[in-house]
C-alpha cells in the first residue's frame, strides 16, 4: 500500500480534505453552497439548548450505537449479557461482535419502516435498526455456534441473507426498508473480510477477536482512537462496495470533488461511527482510548441537515433540497465536506455557551447531545415527520 492509500484511510486526511472544500466556501468560491458565518451563533445557541434539555447535569455520553440500545429508558445490552453471565474479555468480546454489525446496519431506514418490540413498543430510524439487530445478535442469527449466540463469527456473517434481516427487521411490503438486499450483503462482505484478516480476527475468525487484537497493540493500556480507526479502515476496506480504489485498495467512503488537491475527499463516516461505538466496550474492559477529537464529526443526515436547517450553508441550486440526490453527486460531496468543517467550529461555539472545555467536552460529546439531537429537532419543527431537508438515493452503505 502506498503512503498516499494509506494516508486517506485516516481521520487526519478527513479533516485535511473538508479544511479544503471550506477554505472554498469562505471565498465565497465553493461551487455549490454558500456559507453564511453569521448564522453559526443562533445555530450553537439551539445545540446548547438541546444538550441541557436532554442532559441538565451535562454528563453526557459518547455519540455511539449503545445510546440506540437504550432507548426508552431501558439498557437492553446490559440486560441480555447480564443474562447470559458475560464478563472480563469475553464481554468485551461479544460487545464488539454485536456493534460492528450493528453500525453497519445502521445506514438511514427510510420514513416508513418500523419495528415493533415485543411489548408492543413500536421504534423508527435510528433506534429502531438498533434494537432490531440488537434482537437480530440475542437470536444467534450472526454465530455459527448455537451452544453460543452472542457471538458474530465469519462462517455465519458470510452466509448471512435479505430473508433472515427482512424477517428479524420484520421488513416487508408493507413496511419497507431502505437498502435490505445492500445492508444483508454488507454482511456478508463483513464475513469474508474478517476471515481475510486473522492477524486482526484471529482464528476461527471471529468479530469480537477485535478486542484482543487492540489490546495486544495498546502501549500500557492506552491505544489512540485514530489507531483503532486505522485497523478498522484498513481491515474492513473489502466490506465496501464498488467504490474510488488507489492502488489497487478500496479507499471506502472517500468520493471524488474538484475542489481538493488530490481531487478527493474521504469520510469514513460509518467506520468513524464505529470508532466511536468502540470507546465504550474498550474502556469497559480497561483499556484508556486517547486522542479523541483527532476523530471528526459525522457527515450525514442530521448534522448535515443542522447547517441547511439554520442557513448556515445554503444550496447554489434550489433543486439540491427538491430531488432525489445521489451519494457521489459533487453537492452531496460537498456539503458532507462543508459539514466536518463546519462541526469543528460549531463545537467550539458550543462549548463557549455552555462554558465548558473541549478536554471536558470532546467531540464525542458534543455530537450525542448534541448536534445529531438538535439536527433531528429542528427537522421536526420544519417538516411533518421529522424528514432531513435532503433525500438520498442510499444502498445502505453510507447514509
């Protein structure tokens, strides 16, 4: 691999590329949005109201899959591996084993779907996909050992199917959900790479092996988030489809803009996300996870929509708001650029209203509370049902 592949799949050369795209949209000179400073106050004044409402003590969480699983009020992950006696590394293990496959599921469900709990509990987007493959992982669905369901095993992943995620997701007619058939192959293209990287999944491959792959790379207990973002990018690289390659590596979520140097601009929002799902089941099993806000802010619907929401970016196009938009489109390219910058600065205006520091208050934070939250409360206020300003063509790998 060459030391420009490899400098892409890094949370350095998001930021880097984004900075870019920025500086053209501080000249005025971006080719599809125009940038509005003076609406970024009023913006950080609403997330800052939106984290005390939802948080008045100011503990909040890290942005991750977990805080999905607790929706309602009730840790549903604490309870079914309380149930099962899970503890130490093993835990740590099936953890990994349910969140990465669940963050891959985790691409935007669409405005119909919706799963229904057992106690009659009915759920939707984001919280809805995670509890369904939180159920999907109790079922055994991902283990190739029925002696052991909470595991995710290459054998199972790999032969993993549409049926089985439209019937654990009780997706149908009637209740469609975005990207079935891509999310179910996502799945397995997780299987093959997790069997194709033993030196990361160990032997028999396993998701969870994860664990004791960064552990073994951990300098006294401490290993840095972007560290743990490199393994990822680097050993999940063949689960994405049909994308940008150099040299002959997938680059993932990185598409192309001409308004780089390289002509480039990578994301990796779902690996990011991931990362950020890792800190807790890390941590919970006593490693220190460092250098957090070398990850960047997540480039999709809700944070996104926050800055169209609040004028603080604004289409050249009126159409761009109006029609369905595909993920490589330049204007899609641009604004998820556009809103990693923009997440930088809207989280030091935060901190400001809220008067706390960015060592008390990392990014992580700023997006539970957060961003993500007051980018879903304002699409609520503008639009019935609570719909981002923008609709993408999305296979459920991206968004």
């Amino acid at each position: 691999m060459s030391a420009r592949t490899d400098a892409l799949l890094s949370a350095r050369s998001v930021r880097s590329h984004c900075a870019q795209i920025m500086a053209l949209a501080e000249r005025d000179a971006a080719p599809h949005f125009r940038f509005h400073p003076e609406q970024l106050p009023a913006a950080a004044a609403y997330v800052a109201e939106t984290i005390r409402l939802r948080y008045p003590d100011l503990q909040v969480p890290y942005h991750s899959r977990w805080r999905h699983f607790e929706t309602g009020g009730t840790d549903r992950w604490r309870m079914l591996a309380d149930a099962h006696g899970l503890d130490g590394a093993e835990r740590a293990r099936a953890r990994i084993d349910l969140v990465i496959p669940s963050v891959l599921l985790d691409a935007g469900a669409g405005p119909d779907w919706r799963y229904r709990e057992a106690d009659g509990t009915v759920l939707s987007r984001s919280e809805g996909l995670g509890v369904a493959s939180l159920a999907l992982f109790a079922g055994g669905a991902l283990s190739d050992d029925t002696a052991r369901p909470l595991r995710a095993d290459a054998a199972a992943l790999s032969r993993f199917t549409a049926a089985t995620l439209a019937d654990a997701f009780q997706a149908g007619p009637d209740n469609p959900l975005v990207g079935l058939e891509g999310r179910a192959a996502l799945l397995q293209r997780l299987g093959g790479a997790v069997a194709a990287a033993p030196e990361v999944f160990g032997s028999p491959a396993r998701v969870g092996n994860l664990y004791d792959s960064l552990a073994a790379r951990a300098d006294n207990g401490r290993i840095a988030a972007d560290t743990v973002l490199q393994v990822l990018l680097h050993a999940l690289g063949p689960v994405w489809p049909g994308r940008i390659e150099l040299d002959g590596v997938g680059l993932g979520d990185c598409w192309r803009h001409p308004g780089t140097g390289d002509g480039l601009v990578p994301f990796h929002k779902l690996t990011q996300w991931l990362t950020y799902s890792l800190l807790e089941p890390l941590e919970e099993a006593g490693l220190t996870v460092t250098g957090l806000d070398a990850l960047t802010g997540l480039p999709e619907y809700r944070n996104g929509g926050l800055l169209l929401d609040f004028g603080i970016i604004t289409p050249r196009d009126a159409s761009f708001c109006q029609r369905l938009l595909t993920v490589d489109e330049p204007a899609v390219v641009e604004w998820r650029a556009l809103t990693v910058a923009l997440l930088d600065r809207m989280a030091d205006a935060v901190r400001a209203e809220l008067g706390v520091s960015a060592a008390a208050f990392p990014l992580a934070r700023i997006l539970e509370g957060g961003t993500w939250a007051a980018g879903r409360r304002i699409a609520a206020e503008r639009r019935a049902g609570g719909s981002p300003p923008v609709s993408i063509d999305s296979d459920g790998t991206v968004f």
